[in-house]
C-alpha cells in the first residue's frame, strides 16, 4: 500500500519540500508519495478530518498554518508548545500528533557545515525575536555554550521573548552589538533584514572575532547581505538551505521508516531551483 504524506499551506505552489521528499523516497526505494496541498484556513478542519480517516501517514505544515494547527492536534510536543509553532504531522491511530523540527533543522545545518562550531564557551548572538527566533533559542538551548543574546530593534518585544523561553539568554536593543560583540561566537539573523538587498545599517563585523560563526536561516537569496558582508570581513558563513533540508530529515523517518541523509545531490538539486 502506498505510504502518502504532504505538506500544506496557503499558498504552496513555491515549496521546494516535494522535490526534497520526492529524492528521498526514489533513493530508498519506497513505494510512497508527498504532495503539496493548498488548504486555506477555514478548509484546516475539515483537512484534519482527512488525516484522522487514515489517508496520510502524515505531513508537513509551512504558513500561514503553523500556529492554527495547534488547536486541531490532537498532541502537541512540548518543544513545539514552546516554540509557538507546528511544522511536522504524524498520525497514528486516528490521532495527529504535532511537532517542530525546525530546531534540528537550524542545528543539522550547522554541525554539517562546520563541525565544532558549539564547542567552547563563546556567546551567540540572535538578531530578531519574532517565531523564528523562538525556535532558534530552543536549539541553543540544546547545546551547553555560553548566553545567548538577544537583539531586537523594539527591546520590549525581545525582553518579552527571552521571558517566556527560560534559558541563558538576554535580552538588548541594536545599540547594544558593540559592548557584545567581542565575546560572541555565532550570530544567527532571524529577522526579515536582508531580504529585498536590505542591510544592517548598525552591525560592525570588524568588531567580532574572526571565528566568529554568521548564519542566515533565510535561503533566498541563497546569499543574503548579512553572508556576503560576514565573508567580505573573512568570517564564517553558513547559508539558511542546509536547515530547510536537515528539518526534513525526522518528518521523512516518521512517515515511511527510513531515516534519509541530507547529501551534496540533494543540495545542489534544491540550489538550482533557487533564484540567485
């Protein structure tokens, strides 16, 4: 019987995640398939009754959905509870369970990429405090390194994150990047800066460490001017794709059995889709 999985959205026709589950299930050799499904908003209960039917073994779940499947779930994952947010689908038994694997997906990435980049005791810097950067202090929360700082144009908007995450984190303004900056080893941007050639006009890279780690969970551009500024001051650079791929990784293994690899064919495939 064949093994079906999905991922919805509204709209959806730009996701590149059947092409990646798509690959997977050739390599393996499994007789299964993952479609992408538009389902607007007011359609999300009556999609969930599919699920519960025994229809899909599960699937993914991207915008605008990933807050309003919390309340059809019939579980929750503690860590995507604290994240606020729901990307994996597994059903069982007649019941969906959710998840967010966007976390392993943001560590997959780098522990790839630049093996170590967790060891010592050097501070990480979020910019942004938006959902992505919920997800991101849960995967830093995960690794024992030093605080992790979190800076946002509004304080009061970072200050109120950092007290609903418990963890070694602070919360700053953008004036605070100077005083920080010597002591940090990662800096991850969360925020929508960099997308549309826009800069960040207050970010100094002369004064971070030169092993400093820069990382941009956005993918396109598969360069944005946060990478391109970082590597210009010869930094560390790790594009956002490796976590759009490495998030896929438990969803894949939950729904058909087989954990998959996350491979330089598989990236380069994804890659040729993106606009550069």
């Amino acid at each position: 019987m064949t093994i079906k999985a999905f991922v919805i959205g509204h709209p959806i026709a730009h996701s590149r995640s059947p092409l990646i589950h798509g690959q997977w299930l050739v390599e393996h050799g499994i007789d299964g398939s993952y479609e992408a499904i538009d389902v607007a908003p007011e359609a999300l209960p009556g999609f969930f009754e599919r699920l519960r039917s025994g229809e899909f073994a599960g699937g993914n779940v991207t915008i605008p959905h990933k807050e309003a499947v919390f309340a059809l779930c019939d579980s929750v994952d503690p860590l995507a509870t604290t994240i606020g947010a729901v990307n994996t689908l597994v059903v069982r038994d007649g019941k969906v369970h959710g998840s967010n694997t966007d976390y392993l997906g943001f560590l997959g990435n780098l522990d790839a990429a630049t093996p170590g980049w967790s060891d010592g005791p050097n501070d990480a810097m979020i910019i942004g405090a938006g959902g992505a950067a919920r997800a991101i202090l849960v995967a830093l929360r995960r690794r024992d390194g030093g605080k992790v700082h979190v800076l946002n144009r509004t304080l009061e908007k970072a200050q109120a994150l950092v007290a609903e995450i418990d963890g070694p984190f602070e919360a700053h303004g953008f004036d605070a990047f100077p005083q920080l900056a010597a002591h940090t080893g990662l800096v991850v941007n969360t925020s929508a800066i960099g997308m549309h050639g826009s800069r960040f006009d207050w970010l100094d890279f002369a004064l971070l460490p030169k092993a400093t780690l820069v990382t941009d969970i956005v993918y396109t551009p598969l360069v944005t001017p946060l990478l391109a500024d970082a590597a210009a001051h010869g930094l560390r650079t790790v594009d956002g794709l490796g976590m759009l791929l490495h998030q896929a990784v438990p969803g894949f293994e939950a729904w058909f059995g087989v954990r998959p690899s996350v491979t330089p064919a598989l990236r380069a495939r994804i890659e040729a889709t993106l606009e550069h």
